[in-house]
C-alpha cells in the first residue's frame, strides 16, 4: 500500500503500482454503452492494461454481485469482494477508490477519512454543502482527488487549450486574433471520438487550417477503445501528475458558481 500522502503519491506510483479499487462494476460483458456497464467500458480495460495500477477490490451493492463480475470479466482470484462503501474503507490494502456510480457524496465520504485517495463521478453532492465537504477531508487529510472528468483529458481539448501559432488560444471561442472551432460527430465530448476536428483561422488568414491533435501515446493508453479512451487518459494523467484531470478543489469553484446562480434565481 502507498502509505504515504498525496503529496507524495505521485514518486511513489512511478516505483509500484497503486492498489485500486473501482466501485460499480456490473457483470456485463455487452462493448456498447448501456446502462450500469460504464465501468466496464471507460474504467476496467484502461486499468488492467495500466502499469501504474493493481485493481485489487471491487465495490457493488452486493457481494454476490461482485462474484459475478469477478467470474465474468476473468479477474484474479485474489480480488476482494465488497456490498458496501464503509466495508471497503476499511480496507488497508488499498490506496485509491474510483468511483463510477452516481453517488459519489456516500462513496467518498467514508474512504477519505481513512486515507484513501478518490476518483469519484460529478457532481460531488447534491449540495455545495455536501462537495464542500468532501473537499475539506480530501485537503486534510492531504489526499489526491480527481473527477471523472473524461471531456478535459480529450486530445481536442487538450489540443485547443496550448497556444498555437503564439497566439495562446486556451478557450473554444472566438478571440481578438482569430477563431477556432472544434467539432465532434456527436455530444459525447467525454468519451472521445475519432472524427473530432479542431479548424483555426486568425485575422491574417482567409482560410482555416485544420489542427491535427493526434500524438503519440503510451501502448496501454492506446489499445483503450472509445468510450473509454479519455477515462484511460483521466487515470493516466493521475498517476504521472499532469494537469489532465479536474480535482474536487476546481470543481467546487464551479459548485460555488452553480450555487450563486441558483440563489440569485430564486430572488428573480
């Protein structure tokens, strides 16, 4: 185990493998996305493929449930079986609870007071009150945290966001010195997509040139099919401390904003 704080996580998960454990795992083996098979499709094949993580348990709402999936996708047999999140708190062997289900508030809550490092789905709460929170144990407790949080970790994203040309365009808008457009084939940013294209044309150019975002990338971060690709990015950001992930402290800047709009709404 990485008995060690987050501050000190990342030198430490170059040397070993961090020990995970993923909440939500249901016994489907069905590539196309469906319902309740998103940690198979976006978490599991990105880290069993990862040098950088060992999947050591896997949380369900049952333990039965967990066997199944254990059975299903062909895991070790040394992976532990969990029906509840405060159970796999306790769980010394483990370094880093991902979680995949949309209640993150309930998940987290138990593992950062026992030290462990959390990826969790947004929002955090159904509160600013409850992200707050969580946030508060995480910083603590001097734990790493990411969101689940695939869009940010996209290669077009990634692509729009560096300065091009010197121009440092970091945002999808139209700017003093130019525009540029990304465009997908469809609304699902966060799982990535082949046919994303990222066209540029400054106040010099009459024409746009297309950006070409593709780059070079580890194996086992490219053999991770869509629509895992960018949850695979996400774990991989994580483990090597690149600034490809959204933590809890920049989300809650957004839970405040979120908030503030929802107050001064209920005064119009």
């Amino acid at each position: 185990m990485l008995r060690n704080s987050g501050t000190k996580l990342y030198n430490f998960i170059k040397l070993i493998k961090a020990l995970i454990a993923l909440v939500g795992l249901a016994p489907l083996d069905n590539v196309e996305p469906s319902v309740g098979n998103w940690g198979v499709l976006a978490h599991l094949k990105g880290l069993i493929e990862s040098p950088h993580y060992e999947l050591v348990a896997i949380c369900n709402p049952s333990i039965e449930s967990v066997r199944k999936s254990i059975e299903v996708h062909k895991l070790l047999a040394t992976v532990k079986a969990y029906g509840s999140a405060e159970d796999l708190a306790n769980d010394p062997d483990v370094d880093l609870v991902s979680s995949n289900v949309a209640k993150p508030y309930q998940l987290a809550k138990p593992a950062l007071p026992n030290k462990k490092h959390v990826m969790a789905e947004w929002p955090l709460g159904a509160s600013l009150g409850e992200a707050q929170e969580l946030t508060d144990l995480a910083r603590q407790q001097d734990l790493k945290t990411v969101l689940e949080s695939g869009a940010v970790a996209s290669l077009s994203v990634r692509k729009a966001k560096k300065p091009t040309n010197a121009l440092g365009l970091r945002r999808l808008i139209t700017g003093t010195e130019g525009e540029i457009e990304v465009t997908i084939p469809d609304d699902n940013l966060q799982m990535g997509h082949a046919g994303c294209a990222i066209r540029l044309r400054t106040d010099k150019e009459e024409v746009a040139q297309t950006i070409r975002f593709d780059e070079e990338e580890p194996a086992h971060v490219a053999a991770v099919p869509i629509p895992g690709a960018n949850m695979v990015r996400v774990y991989e950001a994580f483990a090597i401390s690149t600034d490809v992930y959204v933590d809890f402290e920049s989300f809650l800047d957004t839970h405040k904003l979120l908030d503030d709009i929802l107050q001064a709404s209920k005064k119009i």
